[in-house]
C-alpha cells in the first residue's frame, strides 16, 4: 500500500474546506440521520445555515415545520402526490407575509436539491435511492457528507470514477472512526481497520436459536434507535457486511485487512491498527450527532455535539469474536465485495426485499439470508472489462428484487404446505 492515490475519505484531505458559515442540503430530513442533524444545526446558527430539504413523504407536518424552523429556499418530496398536503403544511407553519419554500417533488426532486448550491450535502436517504444524489452532489464538487451507505455500496465503482480525494466525509459511526483514527498516521503505517459491531439483540445466540425471533424482538436494538430497515439489517448483521464494502471502497483497505469484532457496549465505534502494534480507537457515547457533526464540520469539530463520557463513572468495555455460522452475512459481503461489478448491488436489493418480507411476517429471521445466498449465487460471478453505468445497477437490483420476492413466496409457500 502506498500514500497515494489518496482515498475517497481522507481525512488528510479535506475537499473545498473554508472557514466560518457553512450552507448545507439535507437529504432525507424526516428520518433519523435528518432530524438529528437538524437538532445540531439548530444549536448552531453561528457555523450552519440549510438552504434545501428533501424527504420522501411520510412525515409532512414534520417536513413543513423544519422548512420553517431553518428558514430554506426549496424544499423536495419524492411522492409527488404529497405536493397539496406539503403546501398546505407550509401555509400553516409559515407566519404571514412569510415567505414559502419552493416545493420540487418526484423522484428526482432530491437530485436536482443535491446539485444545488451549498458546501455541503448530508445524503442520509435510506437505501440504494441515494445513489443518484450522491452522484449529483461529487458532479456538482459539493462536500459529500455519506450516511446513505448504500449508495456507495451500489455504486461503488460509478462514485470512486467522479470522486475528488477528499471530498467524501462519512457519516456512519464506525467509519466517522475510521476517519478520525486515520488521521494519525499516514496511509502506508496501516496494518488493519478493525470495525466494531454491538451484535444486536441475538448476540450469544446461535443459528437454531434464531429460527423464530419475532419482528418486534429484531426491532428492540440494545443501544441504538434506527429505522426499522438499518434495524433488522443489524439484526443480521447485514450492516456490519456493507460497512466493510463501504471501508474497503473508502480508504482503498483490501478486505483482507478489514477485521470485524463484536463490542456489546458500542462506546468504541472502530480501531486502525498500525504497523508498530499502536491501536487507535474512536471512543463516544451511543449518539449519532457525533459522526453527524464530523460529516458537517470537518477538519474543524464542533463544541458539545454529543455526550462524551463521565470518567469518574466505572464501566467494563467487551469485545467478542464475530460468530460467522449464526452471522454469515459479513462473510457473504465480503464475497460480494471482491466479486464487485453489480453483485454488491444484488447483494443490497436482494436483501432490502427480504427484510420487507420478514418485517410483513411473510419470512423468517433466517430466511432473510439464505434467500440472499440463494440470489447472490444465481447473479453468478459478474462480466469483466466493461465499466459499470447506473443503468446496469438498476438492471441489476430490478432482478435481484423479483427474485427476491419469488424466493420468499415459495419459501412461505413450502413452510404452509
């Protein structure tokens, strides 16, 4: 490995850094990532103004009342037959003579409000949608701050061609602490990137043991509140899979110096070992505004983002081997992973259709990944020497996602036969 070409992130290399207010977009303002991020904003008009949000529908009072509260240009909303209730909302919360966002809506809404103009975007979307505004926002040489995992996991490949060194901050907790732990040492002193999983709540279990977990008992995470998707993706530990891509794409580690262990506790979000034995660890409370306040402020931090520990207060930190026979799913992404092309994206789909399933009682917690197994094996081993465009990504996912729901039918099927 040597110091150069310089990887996505890097926190050596901070893309178009400027000093005082920064205008950011919010991708995805209603969810977790958004509304977090908007609570850090609010307690930090003096380094953040938020010129555009976009989310997808769900949550339009919610949608109206950040609009008002931050005061932005444009606000964007994928269903656009939430447009009426949306513009209703606004009226209501925006005082007289205030004036009113401009609304975007449809599926590009949140693009066209990635490429616009601010320093940077927060792409905390949830799932592969993200893809197109990641890619907007590197086209448009915004700073990219990347919750939306899947995006890069997709399309790995299609962002590391336009990327700038430097211009992807991520905001996952565990690579928030790859990025800080990194900018110890220089690239070449790497030996390994160890990423921390707290097990979710079947940790201990084994795969028999996990036959029958419920919906609500993959829903209740010991220490994090997700949406339901990232939930149950930790639950299999689909997560900590992705997040392995995602380090092995961000900082250019080969997967074989990608280690996972299990820490219970998640006070340790993820180490880089050295090649003179040092371990660097990231260390903070459960809380995602840390990671967040990095994506937006970096290389400068900023004051009292989150909790930070009470030292006079004892506390025991674990750490366990990963159990790969009840987990196989950060094996099955690694495979994935060196395989690249569009079997990631398989991978992805494949798995987002499954845990849709599991959520509608209409598969089982272990069904969940042996249908992905089953589809990652039919996709087979992907064409080489043709680059990959975003159209065979969306081939790719549009298959993976029928076969998916075919796997699972029969599958019920078979179980009530």
């Amino acid at each position: 490995m040597t110091d150069s070409p310089a990887p996505l992130a890097d926190p050596h290399l901070v893309f178009d850094a400027v000093q005082g207010r920064r205008d950011l977009v919010i991708l995805g303002s209603t969810g977790s990532i958004g509304t977090q991020a908007i609570d850090l904003v609010l307690r930090n008009p003096d380094r953040f103004r938020v010129t555009a949000l976009s989310a997808a529908g769900g949550r339009i009072a919610l949608l109206a009342e950040q609009a008002r509260r931050l005061r932005v240009r444009t606000v964007a909303v994928a269903d656009p037959g939430k447009v009426p209730a949306l513009r209703e909302a606004l009226r209501e919360t925006h005082g007289a003579g205030e004036p009113l966002p401009e609304i975007l809506a449809g599926p590009d809404a949140a693009t066209e409000i990635a490429a616009s103009d601010c320093h940077t975007v927060l792409n905390g979307i949830t799932g592969s949608i993200g893809l197109a505004p990641t890619l907007a926002a590197l086209r448009a040489g915004r700073t990219l701050a990347l919750a939306n995992k899947e995006s890069l996991i997709v399309g790995g490949p299609l962002v590391k061609e336009i990327a700038a060194p430097g211009q992807i901050i991520p905001v996952d907790s565990e690579h928030a602490a790859l990025f800080q732990a990194l900018a110890a040492g220089k690239r070449s002193d790497v030996r390994k990137l160890v990423v921390t999983a707290s097990g979710g709540p079947f940790r201990g279990r084994t795969r028999g043991e996990l036959a029958d977990v419920t919906r609500e008992q993959a829903l209740a995470h010991p220490t994090w509140a997700m949406g339901p998707v990232i939930t149950v993706n930790s639950a299999t530990l689909v997560n900590k899979g992705l997040e392995v891509i995602e380090a092995h794409l961000l900082y250019d580690i080969p997967f074989d110096r990608i280690e996972v262990v299990v820490h219970p506790q998640s006070y340790v979000h993820s180490m880089v070992e050295f090649t003179d034995g040092s371990t660097l660890a990231q260390a903070t409370p459960p809380d995602m505004r840390g990671p967040i306040a990095i994506g937006l402020g970096w290389p400068e931090r900023v004051p009292d983002a989150a909790p930070a520990f009470d030292w006079t207060t004892a506390s025991s930190w674990e750490f366990f081997p990963l159990d790969t026979e009840a987990f196989p799913s950060v094996g099955l992404a690694r495979h994935v992973g060196a395989l690249g092309g569009t079997a990631p994206a398989v991978f992805n789909a494949a798995n987002e259709e499954c845990v849709d399933a599991f959520l509608a009682g209409r598969l089982p917690f272990n069904g969940i990944m042996d249908t992905v197994t089953a589809v990652v094996g039919e996709h087979g081993t992907p064409a080489t020497g043709t680059p990959l465009r975003v159209a065979d990504v969306l081939d790719a996912e549009t298959w993976a996602r029928a076969r998916a729901r075919e796997l699972s039918a029969a599958a019920t099927a078979e179980a009530h036969a």
